[in-house]
C-alpha cells in the first residue's frame, strides 16, 4: 500500500450537463422552451389556428390508428378466431331450421344478462340510489299472484 493513499483514490467523475451546478444556462433554456411549449399548446384552439389543430388531429388520429392495427397484428390468431366465431354465430341466427329454438333461448339469456350487466353500470355512476333502483331493477322482477 502506498504511503499516499494513492491507490485507494476513486476516479472523479465528471460533471455533465444535467449534473452542473444550479444557476446552469441550460437550465434556464429548458424553462423557457418548456413555457413557450404550454404557450404553444394553450394558444392552439380550433377557433384560434383551424388548420393547425386540424392538422394535429389528423396525425395523431393516423398514429393512433397505426399503433391499433399493429396492435391487431400482433394478435391476428385472437382476431381471425374472433371473427370465424361471429361469422358462424351470426349464420346461425340467420339460417332457419331447428336450432332457432336454441338461438332464441341463448338470445333471451343473452338480452338479460346484458340489461343487468347494463344497469349494474348505470347504478356504478350513480343512476341507481333509493327510489330509482328499486323502480328501474327490483319491481321489473317481482312475480305478481
């Protein structure tokens, strides 16, 4: 070991641009790029600069539907299989014979579940408190004598 401690001493590190001490000059330009970029955005209104946000509404509608379509893409064995059972369950429900008792059967079961499943949501936002619940869910349900 060396009497100096030399071989013990840890490389500096140097200071880049995000680790410089306060008061930086590129800190005071990323403040003024960041506010001139809300200016930018609260300044973009429809009424204001049409074509502009029109223009940004129609780049980001195409990336959106580029990243769902690549989204589809990657799950193309789910879709296609998605699709051939539509496709057989709506032949099912349009070809006469006799599995239409069966399809109105599944039917009426579907319909039900989808009416509850459906005011289960409305009461989740608040549609179904005291008086409303009990009229829009139970009195449907009581078997009269």
């Amino acid at each position: 070991m060396a009497a100096n401690g030399a071989e013990c001493e840890q490389p500096q590190k140097r200071l880049g641009p995000k680790d410089k001490q306060n008061g930086s000059s590129t800190d005071s330009s990323l403040r003024e790029r960041k506010q001139q970029d809300r200016e930018e955005r609260l300044s973009l209104v429809l009424w204001k600069r049409p074509f502009t946000t029109l223009q940004y509404f129609f780049i980001e509608t195409l990336i959106t539907l580029k990243e769902w379509t690549w989204k589809l893409w990657q799950r193309r064995g789910v879709v296609f299989l998605s699709v051939v059972l539509f496709s057989l369950f709506s032949m099912a429900y349009s070809v006469e014979g006799e599995h239409q008792q069966y399809v109105q059967y599944l039917e009426k079961k579907f319909l039900w579940c989808a009416y509850w499943v459906g005011l289960g949501i409305l009461s989740s936002v608040g549609l179904g408190t005291g008086l409303h619940t009990f009229l829009l869910y139970l009195v449907r349900n009581i078997p009269l004598k």
